[in-house]
C-alpha cells in the first residue's frame, strides 16, 4: 500500500508509505512497476552506499558459509528468521546462476 504525488506529466515525483490526504497523492498497489522504479530510481539517487552494501551482503554470505563450512559456526546458531532469510538467498543464487560451459556449436575434434 503507498501513495503517490504525480506531476503535470503524470510522473510520479513523491511517494510515501502512508496515506497522505493533500491534494495530488494518489493510491497505488505497492508492486506497481512504475511504484517500485521510483523507488529503485530514488534509492540509486540518494544512497551512494546502495552498491557497495549489496556487494557486502554477498561477502557476508560467502563468509557465513565458509564459516559453516569450516565448522567454526553451526546454521543452528543462527536464529530461526535468519536461517530463514539465508536458505531464501542461497535459493535465489542457485536459481539464478545459469552456466553453458559447453558450446554444442563449436567441434574440437
């Protein structure tokens, strides 16, 4: 749920999570695409950590399992919503690495 001020163009130049009674703002869904661009847009806008925080969070995942893997730490350590939050990203890297090492076109022999 959000609420938007639009201007002239009908662009969204100002959001706000609630509601807000002035006139101009406007109800829209919370997923819409031209809702979270604005966010997207603003955040890029106005945190010039946004990058180097995502890049981070990989870090720490990779050190967490290293972690893990060495047995210096237990996942059971972790409290239940943090596993939780590391199983959803671990999940959404495996989906998302989609490797070809194979290229069927070209003939080595």
């Amino acid at each position: 749920m959000a609420y938007v001020l639009r201007d002239s163009q009908g662009s969204i130049k100002a959001a706000s999570p609630t509601e807000i009674k002035d006139p101009g703002w406007s109800f829209i869904e919370g997923d819409a695409k031209e809702y979270v661009d604005f966010l997207e847009a603003a955040l890029a806008n106005h945190n010039p950590f946004r990058e180097s925080d995502i890049a981070l969070a990989r870090v720490l995942e990779d050190l967490i399992a290293l972690l893990i893997d060495k047995d210096l730490i237990r996942f059971t350590d972790f409290p239940e919503q943090a596993q939780k939050r590391l199983i959803d990203r671990q999940t959404l890297r495996v989906n998302s690495i989609k490797v070809d090492f194979i290229d069927d076109s070209v003939n080595f022999f």
